[in-house]
C-alpha cells in the first residue's frame, strides 16, 4: 500500500498488518496522486512542483522525472501493460509519457479548468479525464484523439473519474454530492449514487469486486461510504476518521479496503470485512 501527501513523501506500507516499509524523498512541493506500476516494482507521483517521478520501490530511488507541465501535476496513472503514464494538471492539459525514456509523447488540450482525474481502462486503449469544467472525456491513448464527452444536464465539476473492472462503465464524482456510474458507449448515465458530502475536495472513489458488487467512497462528514452497486442503496457507512476520507482504495483480490484522510486526522486506515 502506497499513500502520498501534501508532506511532498510517499510512504509504502504493508497491505495486510499496516505496518511502515519506507519513505521515498525528492519531490520538492506536495504530492496530489500516485499510482503502482502492474508488477507493483515501480511507482509513479503527481506533485506541485509540477513533475511526474517514477521511483524504484525495492530500491527507492528516482528513476525518472517526468517534466513538462506547466501548473501542478494533480493526477496520475499507469496503463496496465505499464510502458505508459497518463498525466492530468492545473495546466488543464492532459499528457502522455513513454514510461522507458521518460519522453511526453503528447500533450492533449484536454479541458478548460484543471484536470482533476485520469484513468486508463483495462486494455490499456482508452483515457478518461475528468475536470473542473464539468466534462468527463475519452480519448484514444494511441492517438490521443477524443472520442467521446460525456456531458449531464447540469454540468457540475467533476473531482474523480474511473473506468469499471470490466471496462464498460466509468464512475464519476461530482462537486455536487453525487456519484453517477455512466455507459461510456451509449454516454447515458446508469445510476446515481448519493448520501454522501462532497463539494469541495477530489473524493476518490472505487469499485469493491472482491465479494459482490460494490461503490465506495470517501465523504466531507469523515465517513466512507459503501453502496450496492445495482440497488444504489447505501449498504454501510465506516466510522474512524476524524476529517475528512479523501481516498478510498480496494485490494485486488483480498477483501481489504484503505483510506486516507485530511489534515485533523493524517492517517492511513486499513479495514477488514469482519467475515475475512
């Protein structure tokens, strides 16, 4: 488990007891996301001083630092093959590096605020972004062509955005309490996820696959909160965090969830389903 802050470190931690590994130290401002690389040997950050680093986990060095943005770097991701990172930054563009030579190989006018999310899907052919402005957008990540915008009716900022496991579907917050799961080809919107308070930090959100079909979220009122997927009802909400969860992130395959949360708490929280 890897968590960044705005302490401009990474810490890794052992999934499964949270016990403390290490730091990796060389940003020189805050750091908004991070992202594992496939074989989880390689990470990759998002920091204020407008750099992308990816960073040897076994040995902890800087490997590569990525520049070329021209604001902060707020988001992050790899391709699941991991020869790719796809950035988004307060520069409201959207790049893509070769992850080999550390070259941007484009930079896409992506949105017309800071880009708040980026994501590829699991073939690694599609990104999404998301940003301020309103918009979620997916674009071919061998082109870099914008193939779709998926636009609501009320146009709130949209703080995170996600493809599905499988793919098919991308979750996206909103500035305005709301989690909504879209069809991506149709660009119809499925389902809406709401209880939770988010209107002014870039939540992050997740899909829990590992024993049925859930939303997870993190929340302004300090709890993270779990629904149905199909239902849309709220299943669970955890208590423990004393500010605001702003990160959520499941366990590939244990039925393990971390949090992390804002300034009056600073802690890393693993949870356990009580059955496992």
């Amino acid at each position: 488990l890897a968590s960044a802050s705005a302490d401009k470190v990474i810490k890794i931690w052992n999934a499964t007891d949270g016990k403390f590994t290490q730091t990796l130290e060389g940003h020189s401002q805050g750091i908004s996301d991070i992202s594992w690389s496939s074989d989880s040997k390689y990470i990759c950050s998002a920091s204020d001083d407008k750099t992308i680093k990816i960073w040897d986990v076994g040995t902890g060095e800087v490997l590569k630092t990525l520049k070329g943005h021209q604001n902060y770097v707020f988001c992050v991701n790899y391709n699941p093959q991991s020869n790719l990172i796809v950035s988004g930054s307060f520069d409201e563009s959207v790049r893509i590096w070769d992850v080999k030579n550390g070259k941007c190989l484009k930079s896409l006018p992506a949105h017309s605020d800071p880009v708040t999310s980026v994501h590829f899907n699991r073939d690694g052919t599609l990104i999404v972004s998301s940003s301020y402005d309103g918009l979620c957008r997916i674009w071919d990540a061998a082109t870099g062509q914008c193939l779709k915008t998926l636009i609501d009716d009320e146009n709130p900022p949209v703080s995170f955005v996600k493809f599905s496991p499988n793919g098919r579907f991308i979750l996206a917050g909103t500035l305005d309490n709301k989690l909504r799961l879209w069809n991506y080809s149709t660009g119809k919107c499925l389902k809406t996820y709401t209880g939770h308070k988010n209107e002014k930090y870039c939540i992050f959100a997740t899909f829990s696959v590992t024993s049925g079909k859930w939303i997870v979220s993190g929340s302004e009122d300090n709890l993270v909160y779990i629904w149905n997927l199909q239902s849309r009802e709220i299943e669970q909400k955890l208590e423990g965090h004393s500010d605001v969860v702003l990160t959520v992130a499941c366990h590939p395959i244990a039925n393990i969830m971390a949090t992390g949360s804002l300034e009056k708490d600073r802690t890393v929280k693993i949870w356990r389903h009580a059955d496992s």
